[in-house]
C-alpha cells in the first residue's frame, strides 16, 4: 500500500477550550468542508505541510488544520 499525506480541516473553527466537557471539545476534523471543497492529498509530507500553511494563512477564522498520514 502507497502512503499518503493528507491536510484536515477542523470542521467548527474554534479553538481548543480545556474546559469544554469531554463530548465538546471541538476536535472534529474533516477533509472537506463542503461539496465544492477539495481533498487535499499529496505524496510527500513537504508537499502537505507546505498546503496546510497556504490554508492557514488565506483562512480568516483560525480554523485549525493538521496532516496525517493514509494509506491507499
């Protein structure tokens, strides 16, 4: 199996409140947002890093992203 890296999306923009009760605590991640959004998967992890800072610095709503790894 190929390795693939993969950019998700937090899905409510929101930062993380430690006092939030275990079953809020905003964590929820996605790889699309919506229908016209996009997957964003690539072969390196320089490749993905590089997308997820481009996706931070165009979001305005301090929405979190994180990279992980999938196999395909």
């Amino acid at each position: 199996m190929a390795t693939k890296y993969r950019v998700y999306k937090q899905l409510i923009p929101a930062a993380y409140d430690g006092t939030d009760p275990s079953w809020a605590k905003r964590q929820i991640w996605v790889s699309k947002l919506n229908s016209s959004d996009t997957v964003d998967e690539y072969d390196t992890q320089a490749e993905a890093d590089t997308q997820k800072a481009t996706l931070e610095a165009a979001d305005p709503t301090a929405r979190q992203y994180k990279v992980e790894t999938v196999e395909v």
